[in-house]
C-alpha cells in the first residue's frame, strides 16, 4: 500500500473532496431533471384529460371565494357577460413566431357582478409601451366565451402599471382595476359574437416531454466521468506517472554536446 500514501498528501486530499463535490453536484441536477420530467407528465397528463372533458360553466370552477389548484388548469369553461374594454391591461414581452407584441387581456362582466380576466389573445407591435388604446377592441354587447382555466402568474412580474404587466395575476389586477375578479384567468378559445378584428388565439402547450430526459443522464454520466477520471489519475500517479514504474526515472541518452572522443584520457583537439 506504499505507492498509494500520496493519497494523503494535502493536494490529494483536496483533489479528492473537488472530485466528489462535483460528482454530488452532478447526482443532484440529473434527479432535479427526472423531477421536472415527472412534473411535465403530471401536467400532460392534466390537460389531456380537462381538454377531452366537455366545457362548465365558469361558476363551477373559477368560485368567487374559492381558488384554483394545478388540477384546474386548462378546464374548459364557458361564461356569458360583456366586455370592460376600458379596463383592458396589456401584457408586455409577449413574443410569437419571432415577433414582438403583447397578450390582451380584458374583464368579462358576469351577471352576477363579478368578473373574470379574459386573455383574448396575442396582437403584433413593434411598439414596446403599447396601451390598451392601441389594441383590437373586443366585441360589444353581451359576449358568450369559450376558454380554459388558467391559474395566477407569481412572482415581481405580476405588478400592474398604467394598466400592463408581465404576467397576468387576478389578485393584483383587480386591485388596479378596483374590481371584484375572480381567481385565475381563461385563455381564449372562442367568442360569439366574433370581434370586427380577430387577435391571435392561443395554442396548447406542447404534450411531449421535453429534454429532461436526456439532460438528466447527461448530468449523471457527467458525475461518474469525474469519478473515472479521478480513478484513472490515481492508478497513473501509484504507476509512475507517464508511464514510470515505482517513480523510477527512464534513462535519458546522454546530451551529445557533453560528449568528446578522448585520446589516452585527452581531449582529441580535432573534435574542438
């Protein structure tokens, strides 16, 4: 076990500890990958099965006083009101295809008094500080819409300024707007009757897995190439290191330079 006491030397050791912090490191994000792919089934598997249910009314999940669980997302619902088009927000970043342009959401009053927050789609602008006065109004008159449920962003995003924000939140909404607004929103599907000018509706989220996967074994395999690594280096070093045995030294021709024909232990004057 002699060749191996370098191990206890302080730059091994240190050497050692890099090697398994990183190989931890590794462990942990490939886990954090299979999670989020298990957490990307869990919501496939959701909107599979609320967009092959029939549409409610929107009474029946978007409660006044109660709130909205991941199970709720993307439930298609139907609701009957009329448009607050003067209390419509804009929110900015929105980008599709490549271009720029922002998501119109507008109230849609209840009978009831109530309202609910009604993304009615996407609108291309090249300018960045669009107002609700420079978008498509929505139809007038009572308005009957078909959406899915969407729950609450979180998050500084969710902040309401002049009537725009980043991500769209019930909550902070109906204070700017000093309206009673049901938890949650609903991405529009279809209006009757339609608008003089269309927006560009949503489209469902991809139901695939995602890279997850892959990045998760990439992670892992990263880990265990740290540890081979390692391992390696270890053998190679108790070896001789390049090919050395026993930290043995290979020999080395002589330096020709050093070296002088000699006669009867003189120099030979004709090599000089």
């Amino acid at each position: 076990m002699r060749r191996f006491r370098f191990l206890l030397s302080r730059r091994w050791v240190l050497f050692l500890v890099a090697v398994i912090v990183l190989a931890g490191v590794a462990w942990r994000l490939g886990e954090w990958q299979f999670h989020r792919l298990e957490d990307r089934k869990d919501r496939n598997a959701i909107i599979e099965r609320n967009e092959a249910a029939p549409p409610v009314d929107v009474a029946d999940v978007m409660s006044r006083e109660g709130s909205l669980s991941a199970q709720d997302e993307w439930k298609r619902v139907t609701a009957t009101g009329t448009y607050a088009p003067d209390d419509t927000v804009v929110v900015r970043y929105r980008t599709r295809d490549g271009a720029a342009g922002v998501d119109v959401v507008v109230p849609l009053e209840l009978r009831d008094g109530s309202s609910v927050l009604v993304d009615r789609g996407w609108f291309g602008t090249d300018n960045r500080g669009a107002t609700p006065d420079d978008v498509p109004a929505p139809p007038a008159g009572e308005v009957t819409i078909e959406g899915w449920v969407r729950i609450n962003g979180t998050g500084d995003s969710t902040a309401v300024n002049e009537q725009s924000t980043r991500a769209i939140n019930s909550d902070r909404i109906a204070e700017a707007l000093g309206r009673d607004i049901r938890p949650g929103f609903i991405d529009l599907r279809s209006e009757s009757p339609a608008p003089a000018e269309p927006l560009r509706p949503l489209a469902l989220p991809e139901l695939d897995s995602g890279p997850h996967f892959f990045y998760g074994l990439q992670w892992w395999f990263f880990g265990l190439l740290a540890l081979f690594g390692f391992g390696y280096l270890v053998y190679d070093e108790a070896r001789g290191g390049r090919g050395q045995v026993r930290g043995t030294r290979r020999s080395e021709p002589p330096s020709q330079g050093a070296q002088h024909p000699t006669v009867d232990g003189q120099h030979d004057a004709s090599q000089e």
